[in-house]
C-alpha cells in the first residue's frame, strides 16, 4: 500500500514539473529543407527579356523612333510671325507730303501641309496713313490672307513630306532591331546554359572516377604492406590518382569559365548573378524529331518573322520613297502664290495684294536622272537580297534539323559505347581481382570508359543546343515575349 502510494506521488510530481515548464522551451518539429529549384533554360530566357541591358538598350530604339517622327513633324508645325516694318521715303505721286515714315505690324501664323502646300493667315496693322485697297477692317488694319501651290513638282511628293513617311518606318525598324536582339541573345544564352550544364556533368564524371582511383590506391597499398602487391603497383596507382586530379582541376576551371559566362544572361539590379552548384538540372531526354509538316509549316513562318527578312522589307520600302521622290523631281517646277505686299512703301501706296505664277524647267535634268537611277539600282537589289534572306533562312531550318537529328544518332551511338566500356571496365576489375591482369589495364579501362560517358554527355549537350538553333533559325524568339514563364519543380528524394 505505501509502494502504491509512493508511485501516485511521484507520477503527480513529475507532472506539475512539466506543466510549470516555460513555453518558450518547447520547440517546434524540424522540418527538411527544400532542395534547390533546378535551373532551367526557360528561366534563363524569361532572366533576359526581364532584366538584360543589351535587350533593354534595344528598347530604347522606341524611343529614337518616336523622336525621329516628332523631329518630321517639326517641318509642319505652325509658326506665329510678329513682324513690323518701317521705311522713310518721298513720295513721287504726293511730294508735298514730304519725307513720310510709315510701315505695318504683321501678326499671323504661317502653316505648312505636308502636300506642298504652304499658308498665311492674320492681321496687318498699318503704321503712318496708308490706302488700304483689299481686305481692309477697323481702322487702317487689313486681314492678311496668302498662300503657295506647287502644281507639279512637290506636290503631295515633296522632300519634308518624304522624311515623314521615312520617320514612320523607323518604329517597325526598332521592333526589328529589338527582335533580332532578342534572337541573338536568347541563342547565345541557351547554347552557354547547355555548355554550362554540360561541364558540371563533366566535372562529375572526373570526381567520380578520382574517388575510384583513391579507393584502390587505399587497396593496393594495404595489399602491398602485406606482401601481396609489387611496390610498383603501388606507384601505378598513385600516379593515376595524380593524374586523375589534374583533369578534375581542369574540369572544375571548365565549369568556373563557363558559369561565369552564364552570369553575362543573368542580371540584377547590382549585376550578373553567378548560378549555384545546387541548381544544375539533369540533361533531358531527346524527344522526337517534328513532323515534315510541322517543319514545312515553320519555314514559312520563319520566312515572314525572321528580323532580317523583315529588315530587308522596311529598306525596300525606305528606298521606294526615294524612288518617288526622285521621279518627282524630273517634272518641271509650276507654283501658284497669292500674297499681301511686303515691302512697305508699296502697301501705303495702295498695293494690296500679288498673284503669281512661276515655272522652272532644267534642260538637262542630270541630278534628278541621277537620283531615279540610284534609288531604281537599289530597288533592283533590294529584291535579290530579300531572295537571298529567304533562302537563307530555308537553309538555316535544314540545318538545325538535321544538327537534332545527328546529335539524336551520336546519343544513341554513344550511349551504347558506354555500356560496352563499363562491361570491359567490369571485367577487367574481376580480372584483377583474380591476379590475372594488372593495374595498368584496369587504368586504361576505367579511362575509356570515363571518355566514353563524356561523349554521351556532350552528346546531349550539343542535341539540346541543336534545338535551340531550331527556335532560333524558325524565328520563335522574335514574337513578342511572354508575360509569365513557369518554372518546373521537381523534388528529389
């Protein structure tokens, strides 16, 4: 009975001592971190269109443009024209007058259409006693009315008119030039994203095999102090691991030089952003070829989204309108005007208004036979060239696909050379381990079978690098970009 009660007391002690435990002592269950985010190549892509400064500096072209058009825009902006003039003189017609000093005060806004046609419109404020014969109002004051027509040449196609409509194409030119921008660095970004995945595969491939030199080097070196290895067993082996750890150093340089280049596509606000060790994802599987139709169907939208067949258009078109322009200069000049007087001493006289026509015709017209002939040699060459870029771009599709499907043969190929060596690198290691070859042998079986696996290794690299030539050559990186690019995360046990 006191055992049972000594029990009850101890159990109901411990229990107060836990309650009057602090929270703050109770720690939470630990759970495991995450692994790292694989780094993928679409992340790279989506890295550049947001934060690159090559791709952000082709924007600005936007900007030039807009600025071009408003530059072309000035040679049509309104003018407001203050201008007072006065002249002393004796009149001829009144000479008891004496010496006169008289004028005006124009005020008026001189406009110009792109057409040709220019215009004058305001009001005239005379200065001294002036005969006011048209358009006159108030007190001596004369509406100012007046204009110029050029009935031939300028008319609708005139040089100012001409650097509008070249204005107007320089937007869809700096949308070309952002396009191939982007191409360029979205190529160049995912081939460097292959090479920088594929020397981290490399360098593997070299620790693992360093770890299996050191391992036998461990082996060989105890069998040797017992008396059941040759002492030059022992330096064949250690002079391997020396070796071994020399193309490791080279291997882990490789991967260094190449993620740095990698960090050039990945940029902050403070700079390039030098990838993890912990983000390299694994080589994917090679997938299968496009269809012909589908490839038929990619040249032809490559043949019309491709920056430079597109750049080739907007000069064709910028060469037409100097064509025109040109053209226009071989007709004769024919302009009509109707103008207040300006000088005056005519104006207080009673000279209103002047009319009149003029023409020009230059007999030989050299200058403008000249230009037409250049703008048309241009014209003809505009026209191979886009023949050229075309086929170019055709030639470029071939070539990609067949960069997938060779590189799809050499995995294929290389991968079965890998298992090949491992089985002689297997066997040569039993053998070995029977006294019935020696070190020598299982080195050079172990190094082909390491160079072997780089082969499949580079192998996969160069397919994946060979798709990316695909989306580059069908123009798929020269739409506009994506507003939101996925990420794929996969936890590994």
């Amino acid at each position: 009975m006191r055992r049972l009660f000594a029990l009850s007391a101890l159990t109901a002690s411990i229990l107060i001592g836990l309650t009057a435990l602090p929270l703050q002592a109770v720690e939470p269950p630990k759970t495991k971190p995450l692994p790292a985010i694989p780094l993928s190549v679409d992340e790279v892509l989506a890295w550049i269109d947001r934060t690159h400064p090559l791709l952000k500096g082709a924007g600005t072209e936007k900007l030039v443009a807009r600025g071009k058009i408003l530059k072309a825009l000035g040679a049509f902006e309104p003018t407001l024209v203050n201008d007072m003039e006065m002249e002393r003189f004796i009149s001829q017609i009144r000479p008891d007058k004496g010496i006169q000093t008289v004028g005006f005060n124009d005020t008026f806004i001189d406009m110009r259409h792109p057409s040709g046609i220019k215009g004058i419109a305001g009001v005239r404020q005379s200065i001294g006693d002036a005969v006011i014969p048209d358009l006159g109002f108030g007190n001596n004051n004369q509406l100012l009315l007046g204009g110029s027509i050029p009935l031939l040449r300028g008319l609708l196609v005139n040089p100012e008119n001409a650097e509008l409509q070249r204005s107007g194409l320089a937007d869809p030119r700096a949308d070309i030039q952002i396009s191939e921008t982007r191409q360029n660095l979205f190529l160049a970004a995912a081939t460097q994203y292959w090479d920088w995945v594929a020397a981290w595969k490399l360098a593997d491939v070299q620790k693992r095999a360093l770890k299996v030199a050191e391992d036998r080097m461990g082996q060989i070196e105890g069998r040797a102090k017992a008396g059941a290895a040759a002492p030059l067993d022992v330096v064949e082996a250690q002079q391997e691991v020396q070796r071994r750890r020399e193309i490791l150093i080279g291997a882990q340089r490789a991967v260094e030089q190449e993620q740095y280049k990698l960090s050039l596509f990945l940029w902050d606000s403070h700079g390039p952003v030098v990838p993890n060790a912990d983000r390299v994802p694994d080589l994917p599987k090679p997938q299968p070829l496009p269809t012909p139709e589908i490839v038929q169907a990619d040249k032809v939208n490559a043949r019309v989204q491709r920056p430079e067949v597109r750049e080739v258009q907007i000069d064709a078109q910028m060469n037409n309108i100097d064509l025109e322009l040109a053209k226009n200069n071989l007709l004769p000049s024919l302009d009509a005007e109707a103008a207040p007087a300006r000088a005056p001493e005519k104006f207080v006289l009673g000279l209103g208004y002047r009319f009149g026509v003029e023409f020009k015709m230059p007999f030989l017209q050299r200058r403008s036979r000249g230009e037409v002939l250049e703008a048309q040699g241009k014209a003809d060459r505009f026209v191979l060239v886009q023949k050229y870029r075309e086929q170019q771009v055709v030639v470029e599709v071939d070539n990609a696909l067949s960069g997938i499907e060779r590189a799809k043969q050499r995995i294929t190929a290389s991968f079965q050379a890998l298992q090949l060596a491992r089985t002689l690198e297997e066997g040569e290691r039993f053998r070995l381990s029977l006294g019935a070859t020696s070190v020598l042998f299982v080195n050079l079986r172990e190094r082909n079978a390491v160079d072997a696996e780089n082969q499949w290794l580079r192998a996969q690299a160069d397919y994946q690098k060979a798709i990316a030539q695909y989306q580059w050559a069908i123009g798929s990186w020269a739409k506009s970009p994506a507003t939101a690019i996925p990420v794929n995360y996969k936890v590994t046990p």
